[in-house]
C-alpha cells in the first residue's frame, strides 16, 4: 500500500517544470530608467555627503529620492541640516546665545560650499541619465531643516536646481526659498 501512495508522488515530483536559472551577473549599464535613477541616487549621496567646510560637512538627515516623470524629466530630493546641530538635551537644558551664533556662522559657511556643490551634483545626475530626452527637465531640490531655537536669518528652507538635460551647469536656474 506505501508504493501505491510513493509512486504518484514521485511521479508528480519529477513532472515539475524546470526552475528558472537567472544569471549571476549583472549588467554593465542600467536597462532601465528606475536603474539609471537608482545609480543617479546613490551617487548624489555620495556627492553631499563631501559638501561641507573644515568644521563639518553639511549632516545628511535621509538618502536621496528620485523619480522620472515621463514629459517633464527627473526629479531628486535631499533632506539635509547644514551642519550636525546641537540638540537640548537632559544634561545641556539650554542652546546659549554663543551656540547659536557659531551654529549660525557654520551653516552660513556650508550653504555657500552646497551652492557650489549643487551646479556639480545636477551636471553628475545629467551625465549618469542618458535615456533623458534633450528636452527633459533635471530638477534636484534640497530641503534644509532647522531647529526651533536657532536664527535663520540668510538661511533658505529649501534650494532647487533645475534646467533642461541639454543645459550647461552655468545657464541653470535656481530657487532659494
């Protein structure tokens, strides 16, 4: 009675379709639009993350999003703090006026350095897509956070990048709000 039951069993067993064999390698160059976004994103973190002056660079607060909307171009955003800023805390109650001030003149130093860098990152992401139409648009927008305490006074919310894939890196428009 068990080789009755074993018999159809093995038979079912050896009836399967072939697993699917998928190649360890991968290409050289993205196929795909979502491919050349994510490689676009990765390398602009690796871009702001290098911004910043001797007494630090620009604090990334989460990695970049990208994303192709077809007719108008590739969009990316960053969220950043232009420095590491000081937190209140149980044992530091209290930001002082002197803290704020250097706060403040730190991140006057990096903006300047992340306007330079800026231009940069978006004629990277332009190089890195290809498959963009010359009439597409490349945007790249940098939101900035602040604390409630600090003075931001100079200090845009947020800075955007854009111009058409044909551009060149002086002819780009850009936002500061």
């Amino acid at each position: 009675m068990k080789i009755a039951i074993l018999f159809p069993l093995a038979a079912m067993a050896f009836a399967q379709a072939p697993f699917k064999v998928v190649s360890a390698t991968t290409a050289g160059t993205p196929t795909s639009m979502h491919q050349s976004i994510t490689a676009v994103e990765k390398r602009l973190d690796a871009k702001v993350d290098q911004v910043g002056s001797k007494d630090g660079r620009v604090y990334v607060l989460g990695l970049t999003r990208g994303l192709y909307l077809a007719g108008y171009g590739a969009v990316f955003t960053q969220e950043l703090d232009l420095i590491q800023t000081p937190h209140p805390t149980p044992f530091h109650i209290q930001i002082t006026a002197d803290e704020a001030a250097k706060v403040h003149q730190h991140k006057q130093e990096n903006l300047a350095a992340l306007r330079n860098a800026m231009r940069d990152m978006w004629a990277d992401a332009v190089a890195a897509l290809p498959k963009l139409a010359d009439t597409d648009q490349v945007v790249l927008a940098v939101r900035l956070l602040y604390q409630p305490w600090e003075n931001t006074a100079g200090l845009p919310v947020q800075i955007v990048v854009k111009g058409p894939r044909t551009a060149s890196p002086a002819t780009l428009q850009i936002e500061e709000q």
